[in-house]
C-alpha cells in the first residue's frame, strides 16, 4: 500500500509540475511573440548593413553603418527580461546607434530564461567577446545594453574579470535592471510615471533567470574594477533608482562614470520613438561619449 501511495504522489507532483512548466512557458511564449513587434515601430536605418553570423557557436549579427569610421566594435546586448527580445525586437533602434555612433555594433542572441536561466547567457557573451579579443586584437570593444541587457553587461563585466581577461574599454547601460530583488524606492515613487513595468511582473521574471543560483543579480556584485560607463535613465520608470544607484556605486571605483536622466521619458525610450527630441538627444550622447572612449 505504502509503495502504492509513493507511486501515485511521484506521479501527481511530476504531472503538477509538468502543467505549471507548460503555464509558465505559454505565458512567457505570448510575452515573447509581442515583444518581437516592438522592432516595427519604426524603419531600420537604410544606411547600415545588417548581416548574420555565429561566433562561438553563438548566433550574432553585426551591423555596420556605411558611414564607419570607428575604431570601436560595440557588443550589444537586448533586454527583454532575461527571456525574450532578438534582432527582430530591437534591429531597428541598434541600426540607428550604429549610424549615429559611426561604430560596427555586435548584437548578441544570448539564451534565454526558464529554459536556460543564470549563468547560461553570461557564459556565452564571454566566450564571444574571448573570440572578439582574438580576432579584433586592435579594437576598443565596448558593451552596451538596455533594460535587462544593461544587467547583462554588468555580469558579463564580473564574469570577464573572473576569467581574468582584458576588460572592455567602456560600457553604456541604458535603462538598466540591476537590481532583481526590485527593492528600491523608485518602483513606489514612480510607478504612476511608468506605463509599462510593474513590481510583480519583474520579479516573476527575476525568478525565471535566477533560479537557485548565486551572483546572478547584479546589484550584489563586488568590483575591484570597471570600465569607463555612461548610464542613461528616464524620470518616469521605475528602475530609475537602478541606474542611479548603480552610478553612484560605480563611480566609487571608475571615475570615468557619467549619469543621466531623460526628463519625462519611460523605459528604453528610444525603442518606442527613436526620432523624439529626447531620443536624438541620447543618440547624440551615445555617439559623444564612444568617440571619446581611449
């Protein structure tokens, strides 16, 4: 009976936990297909090229804007809450910072959470940049991310010095999520002022992407070092204190820190209109501070 009774509760937990994996892969699945719309609100730049290609076993794409001039490579990371976002969602935004910034961007197609949560999508940007450090040994190579690809590319920076590689000469972080615990006070003050996240569902992703694993949220990470970083923020989001405290951490450590903040813009701003006079505004930025990357 006893044997019975063990048998038929494997059987209902492994059943129950199929159909809650199926719920959360459903939901995750719709967030997924409507996010890749995002990429359509507006044209891809005519003047940069757009090219396929895997590196590291890793699917990439580069862009490279027709008038390059730099000596930069920019790696780009998406967000998308650790488990959604592509070329698709985000071609058209990177094809306009490859032309403003004159630069040749990398934008990386890491994996994604449930189905590969911590440390998958930071082992794989590192072996990419391992292979971009062999085959552009010349190149300033700069990370750049937004939203949970701006939390990617503080990991990626930790992973990196761990791996006691050369850092990269600089990053950009736009919107970041940094903070995965999504315990600072702009998610209360500014929750009214933000028209697309919420607490609740952050922290469901969050969930999604940490697992049971340690040093997977960047807000707990300890530095020696980082590189130069330009942080941008709109004033109406509520991971505008993940930004700011980042900045004022960072700063501690890399004097080459700048911070600023969009007034009166939501999250990753450029993404939904990149022709605003706030979007030109950071574009111009962007490009003012990777020309001055040494």
């Amino acid at each position: 009976m006893r044997t019975t009774i063990k048998i038929l509760l494997t059987l209902f937990i492994s059943t129950t936990m199929k159909a809650q994996t199926t719920d959360i892969l459903d939901k995750v699945n719709n967030d997924r297909t409507f996010f890749e719309t995002l990429g359509n609100i507006y044209p891809v730049s005519q003047n940069v090229k757009i090219s396929g290609t895997q590196i590291a076993e890793v699917k990439c794409y580069w862009f490279t804007p027709k008038n390059e001039v730099s000596d930069n490579i920019i790696v780009y990371l998406h967000g998308g809450c650790f488990a959604f976002g592509s070329i698709n969602s985000h071609k058209a935004m990177v094809s306009h910072i490859a032309e403003n910034t004159r630069s040749k961007i990398l934008l990386i197609e890491y994996s994604f959470a449930p189905e590969n949560p911590f440390p998958v999508a930071i082992n794989e940007i590192v072996k990419v940049y391992k292979e971009l450090l062999k085959t552009y040994p010349n190149r300033k190579i700069i990370f750049m991310g937004d939203s949970a690809g701006g939390g990617l590319v503080v990991s990626g920076i930790y992973s990196i010095a761990e791996n006691k590689l050369k850092l990269p000469s600089a990053t950009i972080l736009i919107s970041s999520w940094l903070n995965l615990k999504c315990n600072t006070n702009s998610y209360k003050t500014r929750q009214s002022l933000d028209p697309f996240l919420t607490k609740p569902y952050l922290l469901e992703y969050a969930e999604y992407y940490v697992g049971n694993s340690e040093n997977a949220d960047p807000n707990e990470l300890v530095f020696d070092s980082f590189p130069p970083t330009f942080l941008l923020t709109g004033t109406n989001e509520i991971l505008y204190d993940d930004t700011k405290n980042f900045y004022d951490y960072i700063k501690t450590i890399q004097p080459n820190t700048a911070f600023k903040e969009y007034e009166n813009q939501t999250h990753v701003w450029l993404l939904t209109d990149i022709n605003s006079e706030k979007s030109k505004e950071a574009l111009k930025d962007i490009a003012d501070f990777v020309n001055g990357v040494r």
